[in-house]
C-alpha cells in the first residue's frame, strides 16, 4: 500500500528518525497559519501519491506566511498525473549543505532487506542508476541478526566521509532500518538526506510502501489508506477479497487465479480484442464473490461481453455456476456471458445453469475467441 | 525418479482439523499421497480421516518419520508453522497460504537454509510428482506421468498447461508451483537444476509472469546450465505498468519486470516462449524431436 509523505514521516518520527517540523493544511488559510508557527522558510509540497511532484509545480518554496497561502491556494486542487492534490505539507525549509540518498526495499533475489545508498541524493535515483551505477552502494541486511552499529557506520563511510557527520548518518540509517522492520514496509526511500551547513542529518523528503500481507498486525497504518485514490469498483472489490485492475477495453474478464486472470487478457489480445479489467475472484470463491465481481464488471459501461474463464483447483466450479444465476437473477445483465468451467466439479456445474443463455466453451481458446467476437457485434 | 517429493515422501498436515486442511488431505489421500500424520496444536490424540493428529511437529515427526509437510493454517501463522515442521527435520515443507507477511518469508527463509529444509511457497498450489505424492490442492486427476517438468509462479494458469499437455499425452515428472509472493523459499534456479539432475524429466516447462527478474536469472541458469529443453510461457504482456496484478509479486516497478524483457532474455538463449498455453505441447514436441 503506498501512504503519503506526511504519512510516512509519521511513522520515521515515531522511530526518532529526524523530520524537519511540518503541519498539514487543506486550505490556503490553514497553510498561512502553519508557515506562521513555523516561523522559518517553508517548502509547500502536494501530498499526492505520484512521483515528479516538483516537476508538475506541486513543490513550491515560500520565504514569508504570504507566499506561503498563495502557492497553498495554487497547489490545493492541481491535478497532477491524474490526482487531484487535497492536501500540501507545509515543512520547515531546512538549509541544504548536502544531498543523500537512502533507500531501502526487501529484495527478491537475495531474500533479504537491502540498503541502497548514494552520495548523488536529490535528483531521480534511478537516472543515477542508468549513468552513474558506481554511485549506488547496496547492501544487504540478515533480517535474523538485524543491523548492527558497525554495519551502519560501514555504509555511512561509503558516502560521508567526515567521522562525526558519519555517526550521525550511521545512527539515521540504523533508526530507518527499525522503522523499516517495525511497519513492515517494502519500501523506504529518503531523497534527499540532508546534511546542513551545521552538519546536522535531516530527512527531507520521504516515500514509504507497506506490505499489503502485514496491514493486519498495523491498523494505525491499515487506516491511513487514501479512499480518495480509489474508485467504488476497488473498495468493493478489496473489500469482497477480488483482485481487481481496471483497463481500457471492452471484453469484461472474470478469471480465478492471478496467473490465468493475466493470461487470460493475453490471449483476449492475441485474438484482437481489448480486455476490460483484470479480475481474480481468489481460491475459495463462493457464489457471493461471483455475484460482485459480475456487478463491478457491468459497471463500465465500456464493456461489451462478459468471459468467466474458471480452472476449479480449490475453486468448485459450482460455485461460481450458482454465482453465476444469482447474479443473473438478481441484476439485469443483458450482455453477452461466455462460460468456460473446467476442473473441481466441473459436472455438477454444467447441471446448474442449464434454462439459461450462456455461451459455453470448453478451451481458454475457444471463449476467449467468441467473447471477442461478441464484443464487436453491434448491441 | 521426480524431483523433491516422490512415493517415499511421508507427508504431516499441518492445520489438518481446519475446513481448508480436512478437504485437501481428504484429496491428497484420495491421491494415493501417503499422509501419515496431522498437528492441530491441543488436539493431539485425536484421528482425522484416520490419521493420527499431533499436537506438536515434533511430537509427529518422531512418532511417524513424516519427512514433509503442508500447512493450511492462516498466513498470520504460517511463519511460525514453517519454523516448526523445519526444526523438527522435514526436508520439504510446502507452504500455500496467502498473505505471508514479506519480512516474516525474508527471515523464515534464512533460516530454512541453515536447517537444510526446503521450503515451497508460499502462495502457492503446492508440488505433485503425478502417480507418486501430491503435497498441494491441485486437481489431482488432470495430471499423469511422464517426462515432462512443470515448474511456475501461478496456480490454476499450472492447471491450465497441465491440462494442455495431457491433451497431446505428454505426461509430468514433476509440477511444482513456487508461488506468486516476492520472496519465495523455492525458485526458478532451484527447481530447473533438480529437473536437470533428474532421469525422469525430459523437458521443461518455465510458466513465469510479470515482476521481478527471476525468468531473466533462470533464462541465465538456463544457458550456462542445461541440456536439456525448457520451454516458457510469460503471462502478463498487456498487463499495465505500476498495477498489481493480483500477486503480491506480480507488479512492473520503475519499467522492470516486464513480459517483453523475459520474453527478450529466454529468447535469447534458445528457450521458445509461447504466445499462449496452447502453443506450449506444439513446443515441447518440437524440442523433443518427436
């Protein structure tokens, strides 16, 4: 789950990684009010969940209460990448020396938390990547032992070379590394990290994701979910356990299993039509899920044919056969539906739907092909 | 032969008395899998489905010689059950849970690897050597034996190849799905070096899918490796950039992971991927001459 910077400040701020003072504002008013108690130049920064905020003018430095409200007032509103700005973050603009860069993600290849860190902090890290590589030290972290002091003072070295200015960047990255492990994050970037004219450590900047399997154990972050970033089909689909991805297209999909789902949009391509969404109604579906998961999908109004493409394993094909008729008996679908039920109970599937117009198929190839076809005959 | 479960493969079910734990080894011993104990913690003493019940690992490992195990227990503890089933010394423990916290699968795995276990998933339909052992909730019946290796990230798009394959007679040594999470105990590498090793499988079957690069790494392992066929399939090419396609390891990150670059890399060291999971049969039959 992605939270915003404030978000993610909160959370450093509990594990005493040093945060420049900031306030949160939704209005021009509110942001005066803030830079006020601030006392200090501020930077105004659109709390959106997009990268290239400075790009799109959503970062703005103000040196009096006055700028301050104004660039507040041009912030609140913007549409940046699609998303609207509700909320700017006025933070106290701390004077720059030097920019880091620290992040740090759970990495798939080594099975273990790894730190990347670089002395080209400030500017986007993966350019740094493309054209500097020998810029970006990583290291990886036993998640058993945890870090040590001397692991950190170790990597503070690669990219500070003042002693004393080293043990504090050394403490700021054993403080992220508790952060890290104690929310349960798969992401954390700090950029910049700034050192300042008096050598002091400080992040300005600071994106986090959490993984989405560990919310349970964190309700304060669980709640911190943005709804405005999330259409009605999403929060229903969350909330009913679906997986659900919206697209362009116009062949509606309803797919159990992740792998097939995807495939299943693959194959819808290669016979030259568009699918609608990604949908996966999970492992032990129940009619219930079925019956959503037909109502998202008839909710865009792109949609021209409906294919359910289900290969029982712990799914029972039954199951999502009655689904099927609820669905049909208790909405009004008059799209075309192509059924293609393979697998766990796949017989007494077939008894079920019988008396009601289906298209049915036997192969992926076969339903995807007339489901596409169907999609194109005019209604 | 097969690889990493076979008909010695003494299976222990972990959360046997749960709704998910009683039907699947209702299927697996319908299977033929020989399954030999159950733990349900507090109800050791009791017979489910006529197999003995444990309270402890331990107490079953000792009491019956399982060598692996399958949990069916919430993914809030299914660290601690890996733990468990890998300290009291099976060599293989699948786990199927989804939701596995990423950290609690970083720090489990570690040390996996210092007791020797092997862990499958999580996240995962489980392994089946076809006429031998199915430690998983895989549809038994589409499976039969033969020479051809199936190894994959997803469930049921297995189930789909799996089924393409019987359709042209080309049975499985062994069908293994590592699951669809970030960090997973067995991977690409690990499973396409026991194939090689093992006189049963002929070819290979690599289904992989969109994040990550662990196709590119076994595309790799592939050339400097194997000598005998592999054959891939790569879900996703319409997937969009930046959306979670379902698994948790299923995403494009910064441009990365996606169809087009496995596609590109397995391509590049003579592994046909097919366009869709019926093209695969038509492939492998290629690549075996036959």
């Amino acid at each position: 789950m992605k939270i915003h910077e404030y978000q993610a400040k909160d959370i450093l701020r509990g594990y005493d990684v040093p945060i420049p003072r900031f306030e949160i504002a939704t209005t021009p008013a509110e942001a005066r009010k803030a830079a006020e108690d601030i006392g200090r130049m501020v930077v105004v920064k659109a709390q959106v969940h997009v990268g290239g905020r400075g790009k799109a003018g959503g970062v703005k430095l103000a040196k009096t209460p006055d700028e301050a409200e104004k660039h507040a007032g041009a912030i609140l509103g913007m549409d940046i990448k699609g998303l609207t700005v509700e909320k700017v973050m006025i933070s106290d603009a701390v004077d720059i020396d030097r920019e880091y860069y620290i992040g740090m993600i759970v990495d798939r290849a080594t099975k273990k938390p790894v730190y990347m860190v670089s002395e080209a902090g400030g500017i986007d890290i993966e350019q740094v990547a493309r054209e500097t590589p020998e810029k970006i030290h990583k290291y990886a972290v036993d998640p058993e032992k945890g870090l040590s002091n001397e692991e950190a003072l170790e990597l503070a070295a690669k990219i500070e070379s003042r002693p004393a200015v080293a043990e504090r960047v050394a403490d700021f990255i054993s403080k992220l590394y508790e952060a890290f492990v104690g929310s349960d994050a798969s992401l954390a970037e700090i950029n910049p990290l700034v050192i300042t004219p008096d050598e002091q450590v400080w992040a300005v900047d600071a994106k986090m994701n959490i993984d989405d399997n560990a919310l349970y154990r964190h309700e304060e972050i669980a709640a911190m979910r943005d709804a405005s970033t999330e259409t009605p089909q999403l929060k229903r689909a969350r909330e009913m356990g679906l997986s659900f991805v919206k697209l362009d297209g116009d062949v509606g999909c309803v797919v159990n299993g992740a792998g097939l789902a995807m495939t299943t949009m693959d194959v819808i391509a290669h016979y030259g039509g568009e699918p609608a969404n990604f949908l996966d109604i999970g492992g032990s579906s129940s009619p219930d899920k079925v019956v959503t998961a037909l109502q998202i999908i008839t909710s865009d109004p792109n949609v021209k044919s409906i294919l359910i493409n289900i290969f029982g394993g712990i799914t029972r094909c039954d199951d999502v056969a009655k689904g099927l008729v609820q669905a049909l008996e208790q909405t009004s679908i008059t799209l075309p539906i192509v059924v293609r039920l393979t697998g766990t109970n796949e017989e007494e599937a077939r008894k079920i739907p019988a008396g009601t117009e289906f298209v049915s198929a036997d192969t992926m190839d076969e339903a995807v092909e007339k489901a596409v076809e169907l999609a194109r005959q005019p209604a | 032969m097969s690889i990493f479960v076979d008909e010695n493969t003494r299976v222990c079910v972990q959360g046997i008395t749960g709704r998910d734990g009683a039907f699947h080894t209702k299927g697996m011993i319908e299977y033929g899998t020989k399954v030999v104990a159950g733990v349900t913690p507090g109800k050791g003493g009791q017979v489910a489905d006529g197999i003995p019940v444990f309270d402890t690992m331990k107490d079953a490992v000792e009491k019956t010689g399982a060598n692996a195990s399958i949990l069916f227990v919430p993914a809030r503890f299914a660290a601690g059950a890996v733990t468990e089933a890998a300290e009291a010394g099976v060599d293989v423990v699948v786990a199927i849970s989804e939701g596995v916290p990423t950290l609690e699968v970083s720090k489990i795995y570690q040390k996996l690897e210092r007791l020797g276990t092997r862990m499958i998933g999580p996240n995962c339909p489980g392994i089946i050597s076809p006429g031998k052992c199915k430690l998983g909730i895989m549809p038994g019946w589409i499976h039969r034996e033969g020479g051809i290796g199936v190894v994959s990230r997803s469930g049921t798009l297995t189930y789909e190849v799996v089924d393409q394959l019987g359709r042209y007679g080309l049975g499985q040594s062994t069908v293994i799905g590592i699951g669809g999470d970030p960090i997973i105990g067995t991977n690409f590498i690990d499973s396409l070096a026991a194939y090689q090793e093992d006189p049963q499988t002929e070819a290979v079957v690599l289904i992989g899918e969109i994040g990550g690069t662990d196709e590119e790494q076994a595309a790799e392992f592939v050339k400097e490796n194997m000598t005998k066929p592999v054959v891939s399939f790569i879900a996703g090419r319409t997937a969009p950039p930046g959306k979670r396609m379902g698994h948790a390891g299923a995403i494009i990150a910064g441009g990365k992971g996606t169809a087009a670059e496995k596609i590109e890399a397995l391509t590049a060291v003579g592994v046909p991927v097919a366009d869709r999971p019926s093209e695969i049969p038509g492939l492998i039959k290629e690549a075996l001459g036959s």
